[in-house]
C-alpha cells in the first residue's frame, strides 16, 4: 500500500512539473509573439514615416499637401515614440526572465 501511495505521489508531482514547464513555455512563447507583432507594427510604421518624409514639391497648389503630411508626420512620430517604448518593455520582460538566465549559462559554457 505505501508503494502504492509513493508511485502515485511521484506520478502526481511529475504531471504538475510538466504542467509548470508547459506554463512557462507558452508565456515565453507569448512574450516572443508579442515582439514579432510590435517589430511588425514598428516596421510598418517607419514605412509610413518614411514616405511622409519624402519631400514635396513646393508648388503653390501642393503646399497643403505638404502641410497635411507634416501633420500626418507628427501623428505618427507620436506612434513610433509608443510602440518604441512598448516594445523596450516586452524587451525587458523577457530579459528578466528565466529563459534570460539558460541563455546567459549557455553564453559563459
């Protein structure tokens, strides 16, 4: 009976430690998904800065295009400035983390 109990025990505590380690993976793989998409959306928008920056004609009938892509310019530096910072902490999340930590032994080894 206590061979028994000893096997059950062990079976448990193995199947929680496997429970644990899938919990950690799929945070980290959530932190790893959350920077692609902030990488994309960053990607994206210094596109879109990019073709902002391109300069105009300073033709009388294109100055108020000019001024609204100054306009639209600022709205997405405003976009960059967030996403930057978003990104950074995603960075750092992962940083602090235990996988952090492997890479860090396997880096030294």
């Amino acid at each position: 009976m206590k061979e028994r109990e000893l096997r059950e025990l062990a079976v448990k505590a193995e199947r929680e430690e496997r429970q644990a380690a899938s919990k950690e993976e799929r945070k980290h793989l959530h932190v790893l998904i959350a920077e692609q998409m902030l990488e994309y959306a960053f990607n994206a928008n210094w596109a879109k800065l990019q073709a902002l920056r391109q300069p105009t004609d300073q033709q009388p009938h294109q100055e108020a295009k000019h001024e609204a892509n100054a306009a639209a310019f600022k709205k997405e530096i405003g976009k960059e400035r967030d996403l930057r910072e978003a990104y950074e902490k995603t960075v750092s999340a992962r940083l602090s983390g235990p996988y952090h930590a492997d890479y860090a032994k396997l880096r030294e080894a």
